[in-house]
C-alpha cells in the first residue's frame, strides 16, 4: 500500500478535500441551508474525482420521479472520462446522477423549492473522512443586480481593511 506522500506525489486527491467547488454559486444567489448529500458514481467517474477532474459550474438540482416517490438529481454535472480505462468501461461525462438523501431532507427540498421560491444549487464535491464522494447542495435564492454589487462592494473594503491593519499593527 502507498503512503501518503506517495499519493501526493501521484496527483490523487486524499480523503476531506475539495475536488470541485462553484465560486459563482456563491456570487449569483444567497445561500442559506446547506446540506450534504452522497452521490450515486460509477467506478470510472470516482478515479477521474481523484484525478481532481470535474465541474460543476454548469449542474443544476432538481426533482425526478423515481420507483420509490420523488428523488433529487443532479443534472449537467461533467466528469470527464477516466483516460486508464478500457473502452467498455467508460461513463457518459454529463449523465444524470442521484444525490442520496434522507427523505425528510428531500421533503424539506422540495417544500421550499415549491413554496418560497428557493433553488437548489451544488456548491461543493468533496471526498469526506471515509473517502465517500460528496455534494455539497444549498438552498438559495437568486441575487439581483444591485446584491451583486453590495457582495463586490463588501470585499473590496474587507481586503483594504485587511491591508490596513497590517500596515498599522
């Protein structure tokens, strides 16, 4: 078995990382409940993870009716092909993948989706501590023009700040 280093070296992303995270999630809408739901992956999709390959700027969420009531899903998430793999073995990169969640989380997903007007967006792929892949999804709701530009306005004047207080202290 290789230690740890040596998986450094090789380029495999380890377990509590960050494979793919949406930056313009978190500029485009106000995220309020996070939730972490497991995804369903092929073994080709979980080594090209660990290659640190995926993106999820273009996936939305969203309700699918499944055998056992309504499921959620991610839809337009891409995760290239393992290149190592045989032909036969290969994934389809923008396939539909189910997100694994408890049906009280489902229901309170939907509920809000339906209800107040939220969206459900992804935020983050990660590998947690036992090495399981992950989706970090919120509940949002969009910002508008003028939000956009208080959130451009605050982290100017957070970095300055930041600056200054070096600068003195």
């Amino acid at each position: 078995m290789a230690k740890k280093s040596d998986k450094k070296k090789s380029g495999l992303i380890s377990t509590n990382a960050t494979v793919v995270d949406n930056r313009k999630a978190r500029f485009d809408f106000a995220l309020e409940d996070k939730f972490e739901a497991g995804i369903a992956l092929t073994g080709t999709e979980v080594k090209s993870l660990r290659h640190g390959q995926g993106n999820i700027k273009e996936a939305y969420v969203g309700p699918k009716q499944g055998p056992n009531g309504t499921e959620i899903w991610i839809f337009n998430a891409h995760i290239p092909e393992y290149q190592q793999a045989s032909q036969a073995l290969q994934h389809d990169p923008k396939r539909e993948r189910k997100l694994l969640l408890h049906k009280r989380e489902i229901d309170k997903l939907l509920g809000a989706v339906s209800r107040q007007g939220y969206t459900i967006v992804p935020t983050r792929l990660f590998f947690n501590a036992r090495g399981l892949a992950k989706l970090e999804i919120a509940l949002a709701k969009g910002k508008q023009a003028h939000d956009k530009r208080e959130t451009i306005k605050k982290r100017d004047w957070d970095k300055q700040k930041s600056r200054i207080m070096r600068e003195k202290g």
